[in-house]
C-alpha cells in the first residue's frame, strides 16, 4: 500500500505540473490570438509527439518529455535589414512576399540568418498583418507576460487557500526564562538530528551538567537569564568554553557545569545557512501559533518569497555546481539546495505515503510544493534574458522606449528591435539551462533529497 501512496503522491505532482505548464502557454497563446497574431502550435513537453489535433489554424498536442511547454506565434523574428533579404516580390494577388537568406559569413551571423529564414518559411503572405513583431510594444509585453503572471496567479490562489484555511503554523517558545521541554542525550550533526544516540556518540554538554526536562534555567555563566533567545545568544558565543549554568527543579536551585561544543547550526529560525556555533543540547518549553490571513496577507508572504527566490536564483548556478560535486561524491547534497521536478516528484512520493502524516497536512504540503514551483517558474521566467519570456519582454519595453525618445528627439521611427541579434545570448543561456537541468535530474536520481522525518 506504501508503494501506491508513493505513486499517486509522484502522479499528482507530475499531474499539477503539467496543468501548470498548460496553463502557462495558454497565457501566452489567449492574449497572442486576441491581438490577432497568429498560432499555429501549442504544445506540453518536448520531443516526439504522443498526440495532437488540428484545431483551426493551431495544432494543439502532448509531446514525450513531460519539463516544458511551447506556443508557436508566427513572425517572432522580424526579416531584418534589406541587405538579409534574397527576394522581396508581390505574388498574384498583390501581397509582398519576402524571403530571406540561409547562410551567410560567420558563426554568429549564420546562426542569426538560418534562425530568421527558418522563422520566415512559416509566414505565408496572407500572415503579413499577423506577425507578432508587427504587434504595438505593449502588446508584446502582454503577450509575453501572460505566461509567467499565470504562474505566479496558481501560486497566489494556492497560496491563500492554505493561509485562509489551514494557516501558517510555527512555534513560539513560552515568554520568560526558559523552561527546558527536551535535553539532548548526545550531540549529533544538524542533518541527523531525529535519529537515536549510539554509543559511539559523544553525550551532550546539557546532559552532562544534569539538565532535565521541566527545570528552568536562571543564569549562564553568571549572567541573569530571561529569555530563551537571550540564553542562545550565550550559547552560541560560547563556542566550546566551560559553562556554569544555574537552574531550578521543584523550587529548589542549583547548579551544573560543563563545556559547551560547536556544532554547524542554523543562523536563525528563518535561516538554514549553517554557522559554526556553541551547543548545549536543550530546547525551550514552546507552543503551535497558527496564523491565518486573505488575500493582502498572502501578497504579503508572496513578497517575502520572492525575495528569498530571487536570492536563490542569484546563486544557482553555484547550487548546481554543488549538486554536480555531490554526484561524484566530493561533498554531501545541501538538503536546502535546489531539486528538478524529479526530486519535486519524489518528495511528494515520500510525503503522500508517509505513516505518520495526518491526510490533511499531507494535502497541504502537496498544495505548498505546487505552488512554491509555480513560484519559482514564474519568476524565473522574468529573467530578462532570453529565450526566457524576460528576454522578450525586455526587447519589447526596449523598442517603446528608444521609439518614444526618437519621438521626443523629433528623430524618425528607428523600427522594430531585432531580437534575433540575441540570438546567440539565447543560445548560450539555453545550454546553461540544460546542463543545469541534467545535473539537477541527475541528482535526484543518484543522491536524492528525502523528506524530513
């Protein structure tokens, strides 16, 4: 029964995905299609074709590799200047009809030339009022957007249906001097704090100085205490120094005394970086605070995610390097570091069938995944570089304003932006996304994240 729990936990994750992705073309393909461009493919996932249907002038359709999606707008790329143009003639009925050289001299300039002939073989004379770099700047922006807005609207919705209802739980250490609800047997490494003390473990300094669960600790090393962050700022600073600490049992006082250790712990409560800090081995008396909220609230936590995001993605490549240095075994996987929709499918496995989880925290940490994807996604997709949707969205905001400046100048129109001369950033950006979503699958499958006990 744990295996199929395990597999409708990877199922419904895959599942939510791919909704995900279909969703996000379709933000790109409804905004593309109202202003009149022209689609004529959307697709999820890449590779061979399992299905597809012509409907009208688009063939939608599911291809074999479920990590994407794509829309394929017609005239994204501008002909470029006349000198790119082999032939520009009028047919029959008196439509311009331009086509545009495949080759030409120099690495760059070649790959810029095919791309634009290959984008061109597509337009049809009839498509000319249609391109999409024909479209007023604002327009492009919309189009482009409409893909990672919808994203980031999944993870809002999400998002606040989990804070109105269930709520965001966290702990809350009791006020006053600290009551001691646990004292650590021995000292153990942050990553296998949960696991049993063995003999081979060296016991912790707050055992050894005769602290039990219940008692209340007054002093440390002769200072008052009051509070428990004030009694870990003291512990912390003491790295591996003696340590004499008063405490009460039953109303009677007395007095322990051993040597604190350093040991790598989290900075803070919202911070997993890991610092080299004294260790006591205790923790505080504390409660589960639930915190609801509608819509501003969750804009609110949304806004703290997304700074942690853009954190995060600012130091990618440098986790994906890290990954890469974990699957040859130089060092251990960062259990905060990134994972592919492969680790995302195996800790929903491990959460939808684990024992110990009540049904409705399982719901949630599901809904939560999803959504944190959806959040990742959508930003990510604003990079403004490309062939992420930022880097069309940048060329777009880019033609506006050089067309508005011209205006202000009194100067002629200076055209289109020709994205295609980016072409080459694209490319080298697209084979850094590769390689890094390889090495992040890779990972997963050779030293995979579990999920915390």
């Amino acid at each position: 029964m744990t295996a199929l729990f395990y597999l409708l936990g990877v199922v419904l994750f895959v599942a939510a995905i791919l909704v995900s992705i279909g969703l996000h073309e379709l933000g790109h393909m409804i905004p593309a299609k109202r202003f009149g461009g022209k689609v004529t493919q959307y697709f999820i996932g890449f590779g061979p074709t399992v299905w597809s249907k012509q409907v009208g002038e688009t063939e939608y359709g599911v291809k074999a590799i479920p990590l994407g999606g794509y829309v394929k707008i017609v005239g994204m790329l501008p002909p470029g200047a006349d000198q790119l143009a082999d032939e520009v003639s009028v047919d029959a009925d008196g439509n311009t009809v331009t086509r545009v050289r495949k080759s030409n001299t120099g690495m760059f300039t070649q790959l810029i030339s095919d791309a634009r002939a290959a984008e061109w073989e597509l337009v049809k004379p009839e498509d000319n009022d249609r391109l999409f770099y024909k479209m007023a700047s604002w327009k492009k922006v919309v189009v482009m957007a409409g893909g990672p807005t919808v994203n980031l609207l999944i993870a809002f919705f999400i998002f606040w249906g989990v804070f109105a209802t269930y709520g965001q739980k966290s702990v809350e250490v009791e006020p006053g001097q600290p009551v001691v609800s646990s004292v650590n047997r021995c000292v153990l490494a942050f990553e296998d704090e949960g696991r049993k003390c063995t003999a081979e473990d060296p016991a912790a300094p707050a055992y050894e100085a005769g602290l039990r669960p219940g008692d209340t600790i007054t002093t440390f090393n002769g200072t008052a205490v009051t509070s428990w962050d004030q009694l870990r700022d003291l512990i912390r600073g003491n790295d591996d120094g003696d340590a004499v600490i008063g405490y009460t049992r039953d109303g009677q006082a007395l007095t322990g005394t051993t040597s604190t250790t350093v040991q790598p712990r989290p900075t803070s409560e919202t911070d997993d970086t890991l610092r080299k800090v004294g260790f006591l081995g205790v923790s505080p008396e504390s409660r589960i605070v639930t915190e609801t909220g509608g819509p501003i609230y969750t804009l609110d936590q949304m806004g703290t995610m997304t700074v942690e995001t853009v954190k995060a993605l600012g130091t990618l490549p440098v986790k994906v390097w890290d990954v890469a240095q974990a699957i040859v075994g130089l060092e251990e996987r960062d259990p905060t570091g990134p994972v592919s929709i492969v680790g995302g499918g195996r800790i929903a496995g491990e959460t939808v069938s684990h024992e110990e989880f009540p049904v409705t925290e399982k719901a949630v940490f599901l809904l939560m995944l999803i959504a944190g994807f959806n959040l990742f996604i959508g930003l990510f997709n604003f990079i403004p570089l490309l062939p992420l949707d930022g880097g069309h969205i940048a060329s777009a905001l880019w033609e506006a304003a050089r067309r508005r400046l011209a205006r202000l100048r009194g100067r002629p129109d200076p055209g289109y932006v020709d994205a295609a001369k980016l072409l080459p950033v694209a490319y080298v950006v697209a084979s850094a996304m590769l390689v890094m979503g390889v090495v992040l699958i890779v990972g997963d499958l050779v030293v995979p994240l579990h999920l915390e006990s």
